[in-house]
C-alpha cells in the first residue's frame, strides 16, 4: 500500500509539471535580410566645377567666375609666398612634401590655384612669344586649366634648375613623385605620349590631386584621367 501510495504522488508531480510554461527565449532572432544583392556604387561628379573628381579640359572648361571657396596657402617650401589650393589638397601636399623630406628629397611648389584672368594674361605671353599653335599645346587657354580648380600643382627640384623642363623626369624629385605621389591622392596629370587625349605635351612636374582610393587606381592603370573614366568628349 506504501508502495502504491508513493508511486501515485510522483505521478501527481509529473503532471504539474508538465503544465509549466517553458521560459521565453531570450535570443535575439535574426533578421531576414530583405535583398541580397550589392549596392551600385554612386558615379563620381565629373561635370560640377566644385567636385573632387571633375575633369577640365579642352571639352570642358570652367565659366570665368568659377574660385574655389576653400582655397589655402599650403605649410611648403614653395617658389613664392601666397600659393594656395583647396584645403584637402593642401593637408596632403604637405604629407607629401614632409615624406619626401624625411627620404632626402626636397620638393618645392611652383604653381597651384590661377584665376581665369591670370591664365588669359599667361596663355596670351606664350602666344606672342611662340604663337598660338605652339602655345595651345603646353599651356591652357583661359577657363581649361586645371589650376583653376584649385586640385592641381606643379612641383619642381628644391634648386629649380629644372623648373618645368622635361628633365624634371630624371631628377630624384621628379622619380620619386612618379613613384609616390599616388600615395597621397596625387596623380601625373599629362603623361609621355597621351597629348591626343589629354590635349598637352608631356608634363612631369604637373600633379592633380583627386583621393587617395582613386589616385593609386589610375596610376596602377596607367591611364589618363579621360581614359580612366571614359570621359574623351
């Protein structure tokens, strides 16, 4: 009877418990993502004069009023006081310049942002002095210099003896740009043997400034800017 008695209150036990309610799960479910496929990246802003990435030349040139509101003198050794371009382009020339300085390399800035009406004055000399044809194949009509957005520089040898001279090229200053200014958003604007497609002789000394994603993607094509970005017209 014991015995009977014991076994009919485990039973008792068993069915109490099983009407529990088991505890709520405190894991948090996760979600099901509503597409899988990848963002399409934004296309970059060729066209707008104020845009890191626009593209000024021969087909696209900049209006007579166009300055850039973010102009600065940069922190360099540079050929006169007063040379200014953008801001951001600024903060890594001097990157630039002082990583060439702690290599043994001294750069010095030559030229940065120009305003329409100094690039008349410049191309209108270089007419009267080798004619309009010649002129027009080194030097940029009013509102097609790249200048006047405030992204490009031209850089020469700390002693300027080969200050805008294709010999620029086989300096230490000019070898080591060709091999590191990508590092720091810069790119050889107008390369050996491109002049039917960027308009201008070859330029060693003549660096846009365009980030450092898009900088080292260009160089490592080898490529011009129009040709990168299939902007030929």
């Amino acid at each position: 009877m014991k015995k009977l008695i014991a076994l009919l209150l485990v039973g008792l036990v068993l069915v109490g418990c099983s009407d529990k309610k088991k505890p709520e799960s405190t894991t948090t479910p996760i979600p099901t993502p509503i597409s899988t496929v990848e963002p399409t990246p934004i296309p970059l802003d060729h066209d707008t004069y104020d845009s890191l990435y626009v593209i000024i030349n021969k087909n696209h040139p900049l209006p007579e009023d166009f300055e850039p509101s973010d102009l600065v003198v940069p922190n360099v050794l540079a050929t006169k006081d007063g040379l200014q371009i953008r801001q951001e382009a600024a903060t890594a020339l001097e990157d630039m310049f002082n990583a060439a300085k702690e290599e043994g390399i001294t750069l010095r800035l030559g030229s940065g942002y120009r305003s329409y009406s100094t690039q008349n004055r410049l191309f209108n000399n270089y007419v009267a002095k080798d004619g309009e044809e010649a002129a027009n194949r080194y030097s940029a009509r009013p509102g097609q210099s790249e200048h006047q957005t405030g992204w490009a520089v031209d850089i020469s040898d700390g002693s300027m003896n080969n200050w805008l001279k294709n010999s620029f090229k086989n300096t230490p200053e000019g070898i080591w740009l060709a091999e590191n200014s990508y590092k720091y958003g810069f790119v050889l604007r107008y390369t050996e043997e491109k002049e039917e497609v960027t308009g201008y002789i070859y330029e060693p000394w003549h660096f846009r400034y365009i980030g450092l994603e898009e900088a080292q993607k260009i160089t490592e094509s080898g490529l011009t800017l129009e040709e990168f970005y299939n902007y030929m017209n």
